[in-house]
C-alpha cells in the first residue's frame, strides 16, 4: 500500500500575529483590564466630596472618612477599609473609617464598589444628613 500526501499547490505562509486567535484573545482581555483601571483613574475624583478634596489638596494629614458603597460592606470590602485606616462601624451602605492618608484616600476612591466619600462628622453628631446617628449608642465609646 503506498500512501500519498496530498498537498495544495500554493505556497506555505506563517500566519500574522494578529490574524491568530489567542493573539487576539489576549489583546481583548488586556484591553478590558486597562480600561477597567482607567475607568476607577478618571472617575475616582468624582467620588470625593468637595470638602474632602479641598482638604486632601491642602494638607497632608491623616482624614476621618464616611465611605457610601454601592452596597452595604461584606468582609472583602472591610479588609481593604481595615489596610488603609481604622473602622468605626457601619450604618447600612456607609462605613466609618477613621485616620485615613490622602494617598489612601485616592486609592479608595479609584474602587468600582465606593459610590461617595465624605469627611466624618465629629463623634456625637451628623451635620448634613437625613438621619441622626449617635456614635455612644451604636458603638459604645
């Protein structure tokens, strides 16, 4: 038995990086990761309350923070909260994080999952808010 192999009469040409599909895949997903990161870089400042920024801007000490989520904290979200700062407590979507840096500050705010930020109001009281919210009662100090 012979056996014949069949080839075409056009010439062999490697095919072009681009015209590969993992080539392609790869360009997609890497393409999706930097506007996913560019995304948190240009609306991060949104997210900063104008005091907050005003104040970030000027001095560089550490800030108290009241951080609104998209949606109430689970343990991932705190764990962050915990690196960057001292939490307080929680109250529904907003966490009490307490002697947070500036640059910490930005970070946070570059997160898909952090809706606001604003300056904590003083222990005891809520300027500016619907609600009361008493730090003795909630947290006990």
């Amino acid at each position: 038995m012979s056996t014949k192999v069949i080839t075409k009469d056009s010439k062999w040409q490697p095919r072009h990086w681009y015209n590969r599909r993992d080539a392609r895949f790869v360009l997609v997903v890497f393409s999706l990761v930097a506007v996913f990161y560019c995304w948190g870089y240009i609306m991060g400042p949104s997210r900063l309350s104008t005091n907050l920024s005003k104040l970030i801007e000027k001095h560089d000490v550490p800030v108290n923070l009241v951080i609104t989520s998209n949606f109430p904290a689970q343990e991932f979200h705190l764990g962050v909260f915990q690196e960057v700062g001292t939490i307080r407590g929680t109250k529904g979507r907003d966490t009490f994080l307490y002697k947070v840096k500036p640059k910490d500050i930005r970070m946070l705010s570059r997160k898909y999952w952090v809706d606001r930020i604003n300056i904590a109001p003083p222990p005891g009281q809520v300027s500016g808010s619907k609600n009361t919210f008493d730090f003795t009662v909630r947290f006990g100090f």
